[in-house]
C-alpha cells in the first residue's frame, strides 16, 4: 500500500503574527526577493495548501523577516523552560539516597 504524505500549511498563520492580513502585501515582499506572483497565485498560495511548491518560492517566504512587514514591534520570542536540576541532598541523617536501580554506576572515585 501507498503512503500517502502531506503538509500542514500555516502561511496565513505566520502572516497574522506578523500583522500582515491582506494576501496583497505579501506580493511585494516576494518581488523585492525575485518572485513575481500574480495577485491570485498569492492568493492561492497564502488560503490553501499548495500540491508544488518552488524551492525558490519557498526560501524567499522563510527570507520575509517581522521587520519588513510594517509592523513597528517585534515578534515575541518564545520562552524557553528550564527544569530545574535535581541535586541530590543528604537526608537527616546524614545519608545519601540511594541511586536509582537503571542508573549507571558512578565511576568517579569518592574520598571519605
């Protein structure tokens, strides 16, 4: 049996996060990089998944910064989350906890 395979297509999306609403400015931001789309082609290309794609087109989407878009703020960055590193503590009285069974052994040498 044949696989078939697909995209999530999130064009629209990342336009909306960049304050870009109409298909219209996309145009522009595409000529400035050698892409020269009709109004309906970026119309097709930002409202559906397209089957083919130019590896041109698509490099010159991905090339479109925040900064270029009109908008005068910038995009958030997402934060990362750190866990915090579990550190092992003596308990009352005095004693390590044991390692946990998968552990690997610890072949550092230990002075008493």
């Amino acid at each position: 049996m044949i696989r078939k395979m697909g995209i999530t297509w999130h064009l629209r999306l990342r336009m909306a996060e960049k304050g870009m609403f109409q298909t219209t400015a996309l145009q522009p931001l595409l000529a400035e990089r050698g892409i020269h789309l009709s109004r309906e082609q970026v119309f097709r290309l930002v409202t559906g998944t397209p089957q083919r794609l130019s590896t041109d087109t698509l490099a010159a989407l991905c090339d479109i910064p925040a900064g270029e878009t009109g908008t005068s703020q910038p995009r958030p960055r997402r934060a990362t989350v750190r866990r915090p590193i579990r550190r092992e503590t003596a308990d009352q009285d005095g004693r390590r906890p044991e390692p946990h069974p998968t552990a690997p052994p610890d072949s550092s040498p230990r002075t008493v």
